[in-house]
C-alpha cells in the first residue's frame, strides 16, 4: 500500500530539505517523490542529506505544476501549518492515515500528501487542488514544522498505520467505474462546467474566479465516482446542444 503513496513537494527552496524529506520518506518505506518546481535540483546537498535514500532522489519526480504532479492521483491530501480553514475539515495525522490507506486499497491509483513552501506553504489555489487537509497539531504558539520534519511525521503515520492494520482489510474495492475520480478527471469536469456557465452567461460582468474556486473545493470534497463525473458530463453536453 506504501508503494502507492505519493510526496508531492511544492517549490521547495532548500535542497538540504529535499534530501531530508528522501531520507524521512525512505525510513517509512515510502518511494513516490515529486518536486513541483523546485528552486535547485538536481543538488549535490539534497543527495549528501539523503544520506542511504539517494535512489529516492534519483527517482524524483520534477514536474511544472502541482495539477501535473496530482492528475494521476485517485486523493490529493494537503498540508496545513494552520489548524483552522473555513473550507475544509482539518484531519489529524492518524485519521489521514486511514483514509489514504484505505483509498491506497480501494483504487489503483497513488495517493498523494502535498507540502509547501518553507515560507509560505501553499496557494490557495494550490488548496483548492486537495481534496482533504491534514494538520500536524503543535503549540499553537509554535505551528510550523520545517516541511522535512512534516513529511516524517506524516510518512511515520502512514507506516506505523500499515504496521497496526496489516491483518485487517481496510475497505472493499469498488469496481471499474464506480473507483474514485483522479484529480485529473475532476478537473476535466470543472472545465467543461466553467465552460458551459459561460456560454449560459451565468458569470455576467462578474470575475469567475471565486465562483469557480469555490466549485473546484467542493467537487474535490465530494471525492465523486467516475460514473458520476460521466453523469455530470452528460448533463453538461446536453444543455450545450440545446444551446
Ligand atoms: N507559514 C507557512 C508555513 C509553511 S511550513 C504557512 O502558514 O502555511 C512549510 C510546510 O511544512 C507547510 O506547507 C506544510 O506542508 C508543512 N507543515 C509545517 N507545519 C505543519 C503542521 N503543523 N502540520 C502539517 N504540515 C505542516
């Protein structure tokens, strides 16, 4: 289940950070490493802080944009230093575990955990993406980890999860296309929905964006099936006809 688990790091400055993530991820028993444009990599510092998990490394991924490192992803979970966000309920590190792994069984596809920037984190419209948040609770005086001392946080949880669970079957697999959506093919779905509310002029002078954030957050919280996102398409191209 592990193998299926996805690092997704976003523009990470530091690559003594990247290293240290490798190492924390290989420790775990995690692979899956993808850098979303990161300031410098390849980097002989992130090798040298890998230490044995240079093959992680040597793997990464490197990719444009946090929508092409997550559009194979069957669950997009993102990480928050804050413990409050009016959009999403907020998991502890445990329950995020259960609910990546069983998504890890139930589908196959990779689940990917999302970490931002040493300074800033992620973008709201990087949020947006994710599908779920996960919160490492701190002092709240004090919540920022460094983001390569995040990632053993989570990465341990999600191994010492596996560990406790191994007899136990965490769900049953639904088939074809009752599995979850990717991230991709929701995306595809919010397209095509911008896309008609525009030809039914539902934006007026209005600037979309919000609007559509705020419908992107929601279909990712709905976590629909495939047969359901055909159904919305369904719709969607019969009122275009009809247009
Ligand atoms: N000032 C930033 C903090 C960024 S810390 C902010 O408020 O968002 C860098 C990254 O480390 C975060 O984006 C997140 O991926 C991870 N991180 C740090 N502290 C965390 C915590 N308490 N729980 C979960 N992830 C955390």
């Amino acid at each position: 289940m592990l193998e299926n688990i996805r690092i997704v790091m976003v523009n990470t400055s530091h690559p003594g950070n990247i290293g240290a993530a490798a190492r924390a991820m290989k420790n775990m028993s995690l692979q899956q490493l993808y850098l979303v444009d990161p300031l410098e990599f390849p980097s002989a510092e992130a090798a040298s802080r890998a230490t044995h998990a240079v093959d992680i490394i040597n793997n990464a991924v490197v990719c444009p944009s946090l929508s092409s490192a997550i559009a194979d992803c069957s669950l997009v979970i993102g990480t928050s230093a804050r413990e409050r966000n009016l959009n999403w309920v907020i998991e502890k590190p445990h329950q995020m575990a259960l609910t990546a792994l069983a998504q890890c069984q139930a589908v196959d596809a990779p689940v990917a955990i999302v970490f931002g920037r040493e300074r800033t984190g992620l973008t709201n419209q990087e949020l947006a993406l994710c599908h779920r948040l996960v919160h490492i609770p701190t002092n709240p005086d004090c919540s920022s980890l460094n983001v390569a001392a995040a990632v053993q946080v989570i990465a341990y949880e999600l191994f010492n999860t596996v560990q406790e669970y191994q007899t136990e079957s965490f769900s049953t697999k639904p088939d074809g296309d009752d599995q979850a959506a990717l991230a991709g093919q929701i995306q595809t779905l919010h397209q095509h929905l911008q896309q008609v509310m525009s030809e039914v002029e539902f934006f007026g002078s209005n600037n979309p964006e919000n609007v559509m954030r705020r419908l992107q957050i929601f279909l990712n919280r709905a976590q629909p099936s495939r047969r359901e996102l055909n159904i919305l398409h369904g719709i969607l191209t019969a009122m275009q006809r009809k247009l």
